[in-house]
C-alpha cells in the first residue's frame, strides 16, 4: 500500500469521487479549497469534517497529533479531496505548501507504516489526497 497525494482534473474526479463514496470503510472528506484562505479556516474545516477533539488546543502540533490517531472513525482508510486545489490558500502559498508538506511528509507515511511502531496494535491504512482542479 501506498500513500500518496494526486493531482486530478475536473473531468477524472467524477469517476473517482462516486467510487469513494460507495466504499463504506473509507472514511472520505471533500473540501472546497475555495472556501479556505487561511490557516484557521483550513483547520475549523479539518477539525469538523474529521470530527478532530481538540477542544481549545487549536495549533498545528495538535492538528498533526489527531490526524495521526482517527480511531474515533473506526475506518480502514481515509481520503481527503481538496477541490478547486488552485484557488486553496490561493494568496497565502507559504502555508498551502506547508500543509500540503505535512500530509506528503507527516501524515501519509505514518498511516502506511509507521503506525505499526508507534501504536501499540497500531494498523496500516491507506490516506490518500486527492488535489482537484
């Protein structure tokens, strides 16, 4: 299994958004990258559509330290889909590429290995990014 972020075009997405929502133990959030300029909003958006309890610990640290755990979905994999990729964070780059760091370097290879050390009975499970555009 691999982890991995794709860059996917308008016409693909279709396609690939009804075969994810048919499987039932894929957790799946789309987002409108749109709707997101800032790093608070990305993160009001994450923390609600991964259900994330971070209560009043609203940093990045926290962040990476729930989307590291998402027990609470009781899911086998998990895919995030950013549509309208091009206009996320669109005047804010620096922290596009941040985020976008974080899964690539962070999130996505803990859930395709590195839980397995971490967690004790820690699973593999797939985490795929899909940037639509």
């Amino acid at each position: 299994m691999k982890n991995s972020l794709y860059t996917v075009k308008d016409g693909q997405y279709d396609l690939i958004k009804r075969e994810l929502l048919q499987a039932n133990d894929i957790y799946t959030v789309s987002i409108n990258g749109e709707n997101i300029q800032t790093w608070d909003a990305f993160l009001d958006v994450m923390i609600n559509e991964f259900r994330l309890p971070m209560g009043e610990h609203k940093n990045a640290n926290a962040y990476l330290d729930w989307m590291r755990d998402l027990e609470w979905l009781d899911k086998n994999g998990y895919v995030l889909i950013i549509e309208n990729y091009s206009k996320f964070m669109k005047d804010n780059s620096k922290i596009k590429k941040v985020i976008i760091n974080d899964f690539e370097e962070i999130i996505l290879p803990f859930w395709e290995s590195e839980v397995e050390n971490v967690v004790i009975g820690g699973k593999k499970k797939s985490f795929n990014v899909y940037l639509v555009d």
